[in-house]
C-alpha cells in the first residue's frame, strides 16, 4: 500500500493508518478499505 493517488493534505492521515496496520492495530484489509475512502473522498466530482 502506498499513499499515491491521495492528496496532499491526507498523506498523513494514510500515513497514520498504513502504521496502525504494520503495527497490528488493524488489519491490512481494514487499512486498504480506509484509505480507499479516503481516496474517494478526496476526489473531486465529475461534471455532466
């Protein structure tokens, strides 16, 4: 897991998160299902 694809300001957040789950305080799915949030949250909505 990497934090590409996050935005700046959330890096440290993913950051955080990715050594919870190195850390065995979540599991490594937990983490990718956070971050995934987190990547979608970031992302701006598309126009039609």
């Amino acid at each position: 897991m990497s934090v590409s694809g996050v935005a700046e300001p959330h890096q440290s957040t993913v950051a955080a998160i990715l050594r919870a789950a190195g850390n065995a305080l979540i599991t490594t799915a937990e983490a990718e299902l956070v971050i995934a949030r987190i990547r979608d949250h970031a992302t701006p909505p598309t126009r039609s």
